[in-house]
C-alpha cells in the first residue's frame, strides 16, 4: 500500500474505517505530496503482528 494515494494533490480527506489491516506491512510515503489533505485519522490502524 505503499504509495497509494501518493500525488493525489485533490484528495481533501478520507475515511479509513473498515479497513483490513492484519497483512498491511508497508504505508512508506502513502499521502506523499497530498497537499491538499488536512487531516487523517490513523487511530483505527491496528498492529496486530507478534
């Protein structure tokens, strides 16, 4: 997931809720350079691996 949204210079805000995280191992540079997008709640990312 890693540079997913990465230059979404438009994307305003996103709603993580629901999102499966348990295989998710990378998030490096993920909303590099959104510049427009004010703010994101990380809280609901879970670290579950041991």
């Amino acid at each position: 997931m890693g540079e997913m949204f990465r230059e979404c210079k438009k994307l305003l805000e996103i709603n993580i809720r629901g999102w499966k995280t348990e295989k998710l191992t990378n998030i490096n540079s993920m909303f590099y350079d959104c510049s427009q997008l004010s703010q994101i709640d990380l809280s609901r990312l879970e670290n579950t691996s041991s």
